[in-house]
C-alpha cells in the first residue's frame, strides 16, 4: 500500500484550474478578459483551494483561433495586456503559494508569424523549410488527402509560390516542420524564455500532432465515420499524427524543462488509453500528464466510467502519475452535458480520483453552455461547419461573478453573450449559499487537500453496476474513504458486502446526507453521491 508521507510533487498533490482569458475578467471596458483581470481576481482563485493556474494562450495573435495561432511566442497580446502585467500577474500567484502554467502551442503558427511571412516569401527563402511546403499531385491537387480538423482539406494552397502548406487546423495555422532541427531549436527559445520568468511549466497543445509521416502518406478512410460527426473524422490520421518520432521531440522538450527545477510538462492528447501511456515515455522521461480526457469523452453511464477508471489504472506505467479532467475549452461544460444535478457527482468523482484533477473555470459554479444565436458564432470550428454544431463559443462564455451587469466581467459589451440567468447563476450567489455548487467544490477541494487518503491514496474498486460506481481510497496509517455515486437519475441500492465496513457522511451532493452514519445498505437517490469516512 502507498505509504503516506512521501514526498509529492507540487502538481501530483495539487489542483490545477483553467483560464480562458478572454473570458474570466476584463479590467479596461473592451470586452475582453486581460491579465489584470486575472491578477484582480486570484483571492477567488486561491480561496477554492486549487494551486495551480492554466492560461489559455495569452501571446500576441491575430485571434483567428483565439490565440492558438500564435505570431509571437516571446510576448502578450495588447488585448490581454503586456508582459510587465504579466509579470505582476506571476508575482501574485507565486505570492500566494500558488504555480502558473502557460498554453505551449509549438505544432503550428499564426500565418501572420513572421517566420511564415518569411517562409511563404519565396522558395529559396532560408525558413521555407521551416513549414510543410509540397508540390500538388500531378493533376494539381492536394499532395495527400489528409484533413483540417476544423474542416476541408488540411492543404491550403500558395498561388505565388505554386506550392501547398499543410495546416491540421485552420488555414491561418500552418503547421511547422518539426523535422527541421532549426524549428526544434527556436521553440526551445520560447520555452526558456518563459521558464527564466519562472512560469512553472506548460500545457502543450495538440502535442501529438507534432510531427508527420515523411513520406506524407494518404490517411486510411475511417470505417466508423457517421455523418453527425465533423469531417475530420472521415479519415483516421494514423499518419498525420502520433508519428513514432514525436517521443523523441518530447524527450528533448522534457530534458530543456528538467534544466529548470520543478517544472511541469502537460501533454494536450486525444487517444485512446494504451496510445496515450506512451506519451509518459520510458521511465517517465516524456511529458509529466498526458491529459486524460476519458471523463470528457465517455458517455456519462456508470459501467462505461467504472471500467474507463479501471483500464486506466491498469494502464498507468509505474510512476507514471494519474490524472482527470472534466471540462476544457473545447468540450461542452459538464452542467450542461450531464445536467446541473448530476454534476454535482461529477465534481465528486473529479476530486476523489487518484490524480491531479483539472478543473474548467466556472464549472464550480455549474456553469451551463449558453445558445449563441447563429449571427453571433465566432469560433472557426462552429462557422466552418455550421452543420455539425460544432461551436465552441458556448463553452467559452464570461465568467459569471455577481448580479451587476454583464455580471461582473466587463463594463463594456462582453466579446461573447452572457448566460440568461447570470443574475441567479454567479459566485456572489453561491458563496453565500451552503448548498450551492461552489460551496461543495471547495469543501470537496479542502478535503482532498487534508486528507492524504484522497490526495494520494490508493484507488481500490469496490462495486459498480447500471447505475453506481463505489469506490475506496486508503493509505496506510491514515482514514479511508469510501465513495459511493450514483451516476443515473434515479433511486439506487448499494450493499457493502464487506459488513466491516462503517462510517459517517462526511461530503455529499446532498448535503442533507452529511453526519448520517453508514453501514451495510445505503439507498441512494437519483443524481446523488456520498463520500463516506470510514470508521472501521
Ligand atoms: C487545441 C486547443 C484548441 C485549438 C487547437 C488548435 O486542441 O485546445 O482550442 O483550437 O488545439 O490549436
């Protein structure tokens, strides 16, 4: 069994809470979240408990896809502030005990970088190399068939140089030619850069798309395509991604971040489990997380979770260290997914898995999707294939603070419509109520804090079926808990088949539930769950 006082690495012991800047505080009326904004706001951010801060990409960018394209990777955009506002920014979080992690989007550039501007300007130009540049096939089309996963083809066409560049995502983010050691080399600038201010590591997107097959063979057709799901998808991108020569780029990323003390490297990795182990690399040498998006991406039904938990514990190379991640950017909020109830058991079974949990800002006060009318749709996935619903606006909405206009985020015209019912739906609300979402978030974060149980404890599988999952987590020497989730909407019987088994209600999505002493059979409603502190 895990002993319980070994040391923990700060981000094996601590939470981490993601930022979208642009919509969690505007500090200058523009209508768009900035830095000092952030900085404005940390007391919130401390007082949920969480220790770590992820930003979204703060760097200077057209905005094409809201600063994942990025065209300077050694500054901040005007629009989020400067990199004296930033530095105030670090100063703070680090003054409050708290880590900062930045967004590292080292796969492709803006178009409007001026390693492309370059690139694209001639075909003897020294950093033509620097991107995927590539003659059409014989009768004029695209070198491959290989897709943008925000739609079309991933090959965009350069009339003045007669040539094709390939961009994964949208045409405005040519993909970098990572085969190139000068590439290599000026991505390691930026990652010093960042590290000598003292960021204390990064979220690498789409890391496993980095680099390509070198011969740029043809993607095999997807037989599991169905029309509902995004063109990307027709194809299955066994050459275009998760290319045996990406873990050698990572280990070199991984031995730049090792120079510096205590960083940290996530991995930003849609695969399936046994893929995705791979990205830990051999005696953990890659990056530190590989984010685990199963709790994002699986049906919301107990047996497909109980068994996801499962094969992932299973999976985990030896030291390679767990973690969990409910809600992104990119994905539907979980309220809105799972229903305001149910996510009360999901914030439950997030912050009593074993590993670092990442937290979505604004789901700790159940934040829901919000419609965004049709004429006021600007993320490029959701215009591109307006067909599929695919918009990721909904998710990015402005931060619900209090019931003041536009609720607190910005006194100007907000970049993106607020919910209807911020006036009711906002952390002023919910901090004054005990029974509120944010009011179980951080007693469950607190919990997890104190408790070396549920902060590094064992996972031990106890029961799951249609409806329930129940777990334990334990550590030597130290009080178990056991958890119990009812993941349907209605009424459940657990029996503890181990009869020694007693204790007391110490959190539960109910608070009504807490106190209650438990042993043998607990009858648990629809969307409720209990984290039990075992006595015996
Ligand atoms: C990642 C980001 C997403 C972005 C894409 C392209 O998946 O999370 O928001 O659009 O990469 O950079």
């Amino acid at each position: 069994m895990t002993e319980p006082h070994q040391n923990y690495l700060w981000w094996q012991e601590g939470i981490i809470y993601q930022i979208y800047p642009r919509s969690f505080q505007d500090s200058n009326g523009d209508g768009i979240g900035d830095i000092p904004g952030i900085s404005t706001r940390l007391d919130y951010v401390q007082s949920l408990g969480v220790t770590t801060i992820w930003l979204s990409p703060i760097f200077p960018s057209p905005m094409a896809d809201f600063g994942y394209d990025i065209s300077d990777y050694q500054d901040v955009s005007p629009l989020f502030g400067s990199l004296a506002d930033f530095d105030v920014l670090l100063t703070e979080v680090h003054s409050r005990g708290m880590k900062l992690i930045l967004d590292l989007v080292p796969n492709h550039t803006s178009s409007q970088h001026p390693w492309f501007l370059e690139s694209r300007s001639s075909r003897d130009n020294p950093k033509r190399d620097w991107y995927i540049w590539q003659d059409g096939r014989p009768d004029g089309s695209p070198p491959n068939n290989w897709l943008s996963v925000f739609g079309g083809s991933g090959w965009e066409w350069d009339e003045p140089t007669q040539q094709y560049y390939y961009h994964g995502f949208l045409k405005e983010q040519p993909d970098l030619n990572w085969r190139n050691p000068v590439v290599q080399e000026a991505m390691f600038t930026a990652i010093r850069f960042w590290l000598d201010k003292g960021v204390d590591g990064f979220r690498v997107d789409v890391i496993w798309h980095l680099i390509k097959d070198n011969q740029l063979r043809d993607n095999p057709v997807n037989p599991d395509y169905e029309p509902h799901m995004a063109t990307y998808d027709q194809l299955v991108p066994v050459y275009s991604t998760d290319q045996p020569e990406v873990h050698d780029l990572i280990r070199q990323m991984r031995q730049l971040v090792d120079t510096y003390e205590e960083r940290l490297l996530i991995g930003e990795i849609y695969l399936p489990v046994q893929q995705l182990m791979a990205y830990y690399g051999v005696d953990g040498n890659e990056v530190h997380l590989p984010f685990n998006f199963q709790l994002l991406l699986l049906p919301w039904e107990a047996p497909q979770i109980a068994t996801a938990i499962a094969e992932y514990e299973r999976a985990l190379p030896v030291n390679g260290w767990p973690n969990w991640v409910l809600g992104n950017h990119d994905r539907p909020r979980i309220a809105s997914r799972v229903g305001t109830e149910q996510a009360r058991v999901a914030a439950l079974l997030l912050l009593t898995l074993r590993g670092t949990p990442t937290l979505y800002y604004g789901d700790e006060i159940g934040m829901r999707d919000v419609a965004i009318p049709f004429d006021e749709v600007q993320d490029p996935q959701g215009l591109n294939m307006p067909e599929k619903n695919l918009s990721r606006d909904p998710e990015r909405t402005p931060m619900q603070w209090n019931s003041q206009p536009n609720a607190g985020f910005t006194e100007g015209k907000p970049w993106l419509r607020l919910a209807r019912d911020f006036a009711r739906q906002n952390v002023d609300q919910q901090q004054a109520d005990p029974y509120s979402m944010l009011a179980l978030y951080k007693r469950l974060i607190d919990l997890r804090q104190q408790e070396p149980s549920l902060k590094a404890g064992d996972y031990l599988p106890v029961y799951s079926d249609a409806q329930l999952i129940a777990y334990i987590r334990h550590i030597k020497n130290a009080p178990r808990f056991l958890i119990v989730l009812n993941l349907s909407h209605h009424p459940a019987y657990f029996t503890l088949t181990d009869h020694a088994l007693k204790g007391i209600v110490e959190v539960a999505t109910l608070p009504e539930w807490e106190g209650s002493f438990i042993s043998e059979t607990i009858s648990l409603g629809g969307d409720e769950g209990i984290l039990v502190r075992l006595t015996t």
